[in-house]
C-alpha cells in the first residue's frame, strides 16, 4: 500500500473558503483513490483537510501545523493541491518531504505516472 499525503490550502478568509478548500481536497482524495484501483494499485490518501475541517479555532495553528507534518513524515508521496503555492501550511509541508526525501508531485497524472513506473 502506497500512502500519498494531500498538502493544500486548508484556512480562508471565512468559512465558505475553509469549506470549498476541503471539498477540493476530498474530491482529489477520491480521485486519486479511483485512479489507484483503475490501475490496481492500492493507494492510501491522508487527507488532513478531513480530519480538520470541523475543528476551526479548536485548537492553534501551530497544533495542526505540527500535527500535519508528523502525518506527512509517514507517508511515501506527497501530492500538491491546487493552491499550495499561496498556502503557508503546504509550502512547509513541501519543504518538509524534500528535507526528507519523500518525492513531492504537483499534478495527479505526474503522481500516477511515478508509482506506476516505480512498480514495474
């Protein structure tokens, strides 16, 4: 099982962005899962914009920017969301898997063409 990590925007000016940032995450997660089986590959996604989405203000940034990154440390392939450039959390997020050494892709065809390459 290979497990991709979703690094995008997650935090908005108001709720409304906070919400359209994880229906886009969430929507990436399920293609990519679909893709994954298209192929026969198992893909595990993190997607950590779902397991936050409900917490606003719960906790501090700093919690879930640690939080995130420890997940992120765990995972063999990171995917970048439509955003990221603009996003504080996925520029870290980035920087950290390169300091790691976990490949970083930017669009889901770059990704799909890796693991199906690495598999051969």
């Amino acid at each position: 099982m290979i497990v991709v990590y979703l690094a995008g925007p997650f935090r908005g000016h108001n709720a409304y962005e906070v919400y359209r940032n994880v229906q886009m995450a969430e929507a990436v997660m399920h293609e990519v899962i679909l893709r994954g089986q298209a192929h026969n590959v198992n893909l595990a996604v993190l997607c950590p914009h779902s397991m936050s989405a409900h917490f606003d203000k719960t906790f501090t940034d700093q919690y879930w920017i640690d939080a995130t990154l420890e997940l992120l440390r765990r995972c063999d392939r990171v995917l970048m969301l439509r955003g990221w450039e603009k996003s504080v959390g996925a520029l870290g997020e980035k920087a950290e898997a390169e300091r790691r050494s976990i490949p970083v892709y930017t669009t889901l065809d770059d990704l799909m063409i890796a693991i199906l390459e690495s598999l051969r």
